[in-house]
C-alpha cells in the first residue's frame, strides 16, 4: 500500500490512558534524558501533533513546532515504516496491529539523545509510540537511527501480544527491543545505545538466571544484548530466539538447547573475551550455513563483511542455487529435486530452513540453470536447447516442470550463460565472445536465437562471470 499524505490535518491521538501516573516504557542511551515535562499528564496534549500520513497498520504524526525538518523527516520516515514492522511479524511469528508514531523534540535536541517512549506492552495500551527527532544527529544518518528508536518501541508491542515471557519493562525485554533496533539498522546506528560494555565493568553480575524488572538498568540490559548476541553466535535464527520466548533468559537457552547451564554456558562462552560492546562474539561461519549480506549503499562505498544467518545448515548439500530477486530462493538437491525457499524479510533476521518441493526431479542434469526475474526460471538441457520455466504462484504450491523451448539448440556450447534483467541473456561461445540475447515476451513464447555479439573475445578466460542488473556485469579473470 502506497503512503497517503497529509499536512494540513491535526491528529488526535487516541486515549490510551496516558497519565503521568502509569509508567511509561522508554528507551533511553546511557546519560540521556528527555526535556523536562515530558511526558506530561496528557501525553496527548504535549505536542501540536500534525498527521503526516498513514501507511498499512502504520500511522506517521509529527509536532508541528519541528517546522519542515520535522515534516521531511517524517515523510521520510513513512516511505520505509512498513518493511521494519512486517520484519517483527516474522520474527515473533505474530500479526500486528495498529500503531500511531509521532515523532516530536523529546530530548529538546532533535539527535536522538531523548529516545523515545511509550505506554504499555502492547498494541493496546502502547500502540503510540513517541520518537525523538533524529535530524540534528551528526554522527549516523538520520532517518536509521529514527528507524531504530521505532523498532525499539514496536518490538515491544509485539512482545505482549505474543505472551512468550519477554517483559517490555524488564531487563530481558529491554534487551531484546534493543536488539531487534540493531538489527534493523546499519551497524554502528544505535552505538549510543550500546550497554554490553556497562555490564561487564558492574562485573558480570548474573541477570541470565533472573530478570530485572525494570527498563532503566543498564547493567542487567547490557547482560541481555550480550547473551542474545551469544545465542546467534551460536546458530539461532532471529525468529527461533524470539519465538522460544522465557521469562528469564535461562528458560529461553532452556527452551532453545534443551540445557539447564545457561549462565555456566555464557561465562565459559566469555572467558578470555574482552567485553567492549553489545557483541564481543567473533563471526563464527559453518559449512553449509546461508548468509545474508546487505550492501546498504549500493555506490562502492558500503563494508559488506558483516553476515547475518539465515540458513543454519545444509546449503552445502545442494548442486544449483538461485535467486529470482523478490526473496524467492531455488536450489537442486542431490535427487534432482527443484526446491523454493521464501526469505520473506529480506533483511538479516528470517530463517529460511523449510523448503517446498515444486519440481519433482531431473534438474540435476541442467548444464545451466538462472532466473530472471519473479518466478521466471532459465535451463539448458542436456541436449542444448534453451527452457523456459515459470513459477506461477512463488509460494511453494507451484509445479514448474513443464516448459517452453525459447531456444532450439547448441546452448550446451556456451562456457557462461547469465541474466542480466527484463529479459536480457548474456552468453560467452567458445570463441570467447560476449553474447546478447533478449527474451522479449518472457512468457515461454519467444525466439531467443539471434545474439548480438557485444565482446569481442577473451571472455571465456574468466572463472566467474554474472549480472547484476541494469547492465551491470560482474568478473573475475582466472
């Protein structure tokens, strides 16, 4: 759903009883503060509240008294809400339901220093939720860091609907809030957030066993971030970890390993380690694991280094794997079988470990085998002809075994065949020419035999040669 937009409108918030007597739930760096007075009585009343627009489940407020900083950093805001909130869907394996963001001078700032706040652990009662103005931040962009001081706060929503034992105002809770924030930003966004480190100078005390009940400590939340950034060292997924709930952290290693040892665990995890941020735990990659990058950037100046996992094991077992680019993973497994995985997130944090079987057998025998766009899958058979293959429902349910010859023969003969998007084939013959074919109806119907010759020779010299859209082409020399 595209976002509406509106200026002119003023908003009233729903009354979700917000009284200066209920507690409120806040997130809050280490020595940050919000301006005196706020929250009010009323928290309703504390801004000159200006709807911005609505977007899904998402509705986007600003206080007018930001002037048109406030109003383009809002808008901004409402253009990438969605995605953030769909991700916590996935991972607490719920649906949610209606939030209200305002986001207004909560630290007096405009950096980010005031954090942002809310009412209660839930859709109901917490459903408005208050960011500080993030566009004087000199030191991370802007709108991320606005981004995770909403995800804190609607993590949090969505840990009371789910019922699974993470306390919105506990140090467990607390924990997992903030680390869903870092997970849904570029690292380094929420650094002043960042408590591991305060946990290890209180000396390690043990909030593993219990919880804390409270929001503001940063010690036993520091303890949080490093026991969970320890779980996905040790191969848990986002989701598993969420959905395995607990009210303390031990019943969640519990739930997860079927051990009693957490604390033991976690101390003899950290012997030797220098506890200096939210995850002192070094990148531990396993055969067979599916890694998730994310060049954020896209313009060679972006550090894609950093993996998040999203396939725990056996990835290795498989002779072809592919993307159509919408999330829709295919892979060929030793029987021959066609399999659709779905990384319905898209960003770092889904498991994607369940595959649907919706090609029965046989394509371990394709000498080529790519997509090239939603649903549309290319193979070379062994007898040289060019198929066209579409999985019409990209879901799992499809049967794609049937297709349609696009090219008649000697597609054996090319050393490279590749995509390179909206229907554009590239190919390297044995002369080590580079090759252009475009299939112009991508239906199944077209006549791909005519190749424009757009390299003249040496092509066939590089190991790895692949698309990477917008004519882009990508090698690497032998």
């Amino acid at each position: 759903m595209e976002p509406t937009l509106s200026t002119a409108a003023t908003e009233t918030l729903a009354p979700v009883a917000e009284t200066k007597r209920r507690r409120i739930k806040e997130l809050l760096p280490p020595g940050g503060q919000r301006k005196h007075g706020i929250p009010g009585p009323n928290a309703a009343t504390d801004f000159a509240v200006v709807q911005v627009g609505t977007v899904g489940n998402i509705s986007v407020s600003y206080d007018s008294a930001l002037g048109p900083q406030g109003l383009a950093l809002s808008q901004q805001f409402l253009s990438v809400a969605v995605a953030p909130y769909n991700d916590m869907q996935v991972i607490f394996g719920i649906p949610g339901a209606a939030v209200r963001v305002t986001v207004a001078s909560v630290s007096d700032k405009n950096d980010g220093s005031g954090g942002a706040y809310h009412f209660g652990c839930d859709f109901t009662s917490g459903g408005s939720l208050f960011l500080d103005a993030t566009f004087a931040s000199t030191t991370v962009n802007p709108l991320d860091l606005l981004v995770g001081l909403y995800v804190a706060e609607l993590s949090e929503c969505f840990m009371g609907a789910q019922g699974k034992g993470w306390g919105c105002e506990a140090s467990n809770g607390e924990g997992l809030s903030r680390y869903c924030a870092e997970q849904e930003t570029p690292p380094g966004t929420m650094n002043h957030f960042a408590t591991g480190a305060i946990w290890a100078q209180a000396g390690y005390p043990n909030w593993v066993d219990r919880t804390e009940f409270t929001d503001r400590d940063h010690v036993s939340i520091g303890c949080a971030m490093v026991y969970l950034y320890w779980m996905r060292w040790l191969g848990f997924t986002v989701p598993e970890i969420t959905q395995a709930g607990g009210a303390t952290l031990a019943a969640n290693y519990t739930a997860l390993t079927g051990k009693t040892t957490a604390w033991q665990d976690l101390q003899t995890a950290l012997f030797g380690m220098t506890v200096s941020s939210d995850n002192p735990f070094p990148l531990n990659l396993r055969s067979g694991q599916l890694l998730f990058y994310r060049d954020r950037t896209r313009n060679g100046t972006g550090d894609v280094n950093t993996p998040s996992l999203i396939g725990s094991g056996g990835w290795q077992q498989y002779t072809r794997l592919f993307s159509d680019g919408t999330g829709a993973i295919y892979a060929v497994n030793t029987a021959g079988q066609l399999l659709f995985y779905r990384d319905s997130t898209r960003s770092g944090t889904n498991d994607i470990n369940s595959p649907s079987v919706i090609g029965q057998g046989g394509w371990q025998s394709m000498k080529f085998l790519f997509s090239d766009g939603p649903g549309i899958i290319y193979a070379v058979n062994p007898e040289g002809q060019l198929l066209f293959y579409r999985d019409n429902t990209q879901n799992g349910t499809g049967d794609v075994n049937s297709p349609s010859v696009i090219g008649q023969g000697g597609w054996q003969q090319f050393t490279h065949l590749f995509y390179g998007g909206n229907g554009i084939i590239y190919a390297v013959n044995p002369e080590g020419q580079l090759l252009f074919y475009r299939d112009n109806t991508q239906n199944g119907t077209g006549d791909v035999n005519s190749p424009s010759v757009i390299g003249q020779g040496g092509w066939q010299a590089m190991k790895f040669l692949f698309g990477g859209g917008q004519g882009i082409i990508y090698a690497v020399p032998v």
